[in-house]
C-alpha cells in the first residue's frame, strides 16, 4: 500500500504542477461575482484532473500488482478496479467539464452522479443490507429496494455535499483524506486489504492536490474533485459495510454527518426562505466562520490578504470534522453510541450555527 500511495501522490502532484503552470489563463473566464467566491486572483479550478489521475493510476497498478502474485496480499481484483473506475468517471468527467465550460447545468450533473449510482448498483451489486436497528432491518428484508434507493441516494446526493462544503483552501480535500483514513483504518481491522488500498490510494492522490492547495491557494478541486471524493467515499462506506457485517452501518454516517447534514441544513434553510436548493448563497456554516469568527488579517498586498484570512478558516472545520471521526473510529461496531453522537453532532451544528448567526460566539473562539 506504501507503494502504490506514493504513486498516486506523485503523479498527483506532478500533474496538478502542470494544471497550475499552464491553466492560469483558462482560469480567467471563471466568473468572479459569485457569492461563494473568497479570493482573489485567477486560480484554476481543474484539481480534480490530478486526483483522478493519480488515484486511477494507483488502483490499476494494485490490481496489475496483484496479478503479479499479488506480494502485498492486496487481493484487489482487475475487475474490482475497473467497475470501480467506471462507477467514478461519469460523474468525475461531469464535474470537470463543468469546471472547464461552466456551462453544464445543475441538472445534468445531478444526472451524471446519479448514472454513477446506477452503474454501481448495477455492475458492483451495492445494496445496503441492514441499517443496524431490528425493526429497521426487518423492513429492508421486506423490501429490498429500500437498500437500493439508499445506495442510489448516497452515491448521487454526497458528491454534492462535498462540493456544497468546498469553499476554503484545504477544506473539502482535508476533510475527504481524514474520512478516507478512517475507513480505511477500519477497513484493515476487519481484514478488507483490497478496500483500503483503495482508500489510501484516494487519501495520496488527495494529498498530492493538497500540496498545491493549501496554504497557497494555487488550484482549487472544483467540481470534478467534490463529485470525485463524494462517489468514492459513498461506494467505499457502502462496501464496508456490505462485506463485513461486522461494521455498523452507523459508522459511515457519523464519518459524513458534517457534509450531509450541511447539505440538509442548507436545503432546509432555502427552503424556509422560498429560494431553490440549486441556488448558491453564502450563508453556509464555513462561510459564517470566515465572515464572523476569523479575525481580518493586516497586509499591503490585497490578494495576500485574502488567502491569509481564506487559510484560517479551514481548520475550524477540521476539528469540527474529527470531534465525529474520532468517535466513529472508536466505536465503528457499536450502532448506539454512533447514533447518539449522529445526533450530538446535528445539536451542536445547530447550536453553533445560531449563536454565530446571533453574534454570541465566545471570544476566545475568534481567531
């Protein structure tokens, strides 16, 4: 796994150099009045582009690796691989597409995420066999097709929750690699090799991008990285789970709960104020922390300006990302205590959310 990670992290890295050297100009056609803009400059949007490639390029050599008599007992099947990579590249060309043209429509790309949770129905058999309640397993053996619509639901709908989150340097790429360690940590404990070797491979590509991302600001994901990060980490916690039974089906969620109930959150809001879901605003929880808690930085240089105050935002939300990866990495089999902290989480978002909307957070908070 060492291996293939620093492939995929070099060839991340070389490639998004690349994207930085010579698409500084295409980045100029970005439109820059949009709400959840907060910088300066031209930057490309084509970070994605490297992950893609660096992940891809990692799976195939583990799946030739082991065809090779398989030395790191990876047990990660050719076939694995490429119905993998087929699940991923409709949404993952979908979204960079869009970063290119900034022409393809909200719908479409909604299309192209859901394509991609058809193929994996389809071609890997995901399904969701328990959700980890009796009552509730019991209606999933009634009908089936709950698992299904479930699977169809997390690998169209998470793609987006990621990019909903990706608006500061450092924060929807930190937040996918800390959520691919994680499952791939749990993946070893149960003896899924195969699985997180996939995952350690996403977590070097994505540090690859990271490189030039955070602090300097140089690429950002874009779509294609979001929808990238989004389809792999849904097929991997519904893998997880459907291969090992000894894995709650609560873990994956408690690992994802704050991009899915940010996206919920913001649905909900939205539609309380009369305003379609597809609309961008600025009104996001990192973007309130940016607004009101990270303090103005003092620079001659405008744009430096910018990214010293962009940079501090993120690593508020990290910390608010592992106060739930800690605990779903301590108790990855113990459903209720997973679900209460689900639940925990969604009280504090919500408590945090009001008080900086109110004005009342701490001092000490402010940095």
């Amino acid at each position: 796994m060492i291996w293939l990670s620093l492939v995929g992290f070099l060839i991340s890295v070389v490639v998004a150099a690349g994207v930085v050297r010579w698409a500084r100009e295409h980045a100029q056609h970005y439109g820059e009045g949009m709400p959840q803009r907060f910088h300066l400059g031209h930057v490309p949007r084509l970070g994605g582009f490297a992950v893609l490639l660096g992940m891809a390029f990692s799976w195939l050599l583990g799946a030739a690796q082991s065809m090779w008599g398989d030395p790191g007992s990876l047990r990660l099947g050719g076939s694995l691989v490429l119905w993998w990579l087929a699940v991923v590249l409709p949404s993952a060309l979908g979204g960079i597409a869009e970063d290119m043209t900034q022409r393809l429509r909200v719908s479409y790309r909604l299309f192209l995420t859901g394509l991609s949770g058809s193929v994996a129905v389809w071609g890997l058999g995901l399904h969701l066999p328990r959700l980890g309640l009796p009552w509730l397993d019991a209606l999933l053996a009634m009908a089936p097709w709950l698992g299904l619509a479930i699977v169809l639901l997390a690998v169209t709908g998470l793609p987006h929750a990621f990019n909903i989150i990706d608006g500061y340097n450092g924060l929807a790429g930190m937040v996918a690699l800390i959520v691919c360690l994680a499952l791939a940590h749990v993946a070893l404990q149960v003896g899924d090799r195969a699985m997180a070797a996939l995952l350690v491979s996403t977590a070097a590509a994505t540090a690859g991008f990271l490189v030039w991302n955070y602090p300097r600001g140089m690429l950002f994901a874009g779509d294609g990285g979001a929808y990238i990060w989004g389809v792999v980490i849904a097929l991997a916690s519904i893998s997880l789970v459907q291969r090992n039974a000894e894995v709650s089906p609560w873990f994956p969620m408690l690992l994802l709960i704050y991009p899915v109930w940010e996206t919920i959150f913001s649905i909900y809001r939205k539609a309380v104020r009369g305003v379609s879901p597809g609309v961008a605003d600025a009104l996001h929880f990192h973007q309130l922390i940016y607004r009101r808690i990270v303090r103005g930085v003092f620079h001659d240089d405008e744009s430096r300006r910018v990214l010293m105050r962009n940079n501090r935002t993120s690593p508020y939300l990290w910390g608010f990302t592992l106060l739930t990866v800690v605990p779903a990495v301590l108790f990855w089999n113990n459903t209720w205590l997973l679900m209460g902290f689900c639940c925990l989480f969604v009280i504090s978002y919500v408590s945090a959310y009001l008080a900086i909307v109110r004005f009342k957070v701490p001092s000490w908070l402010r940095h």
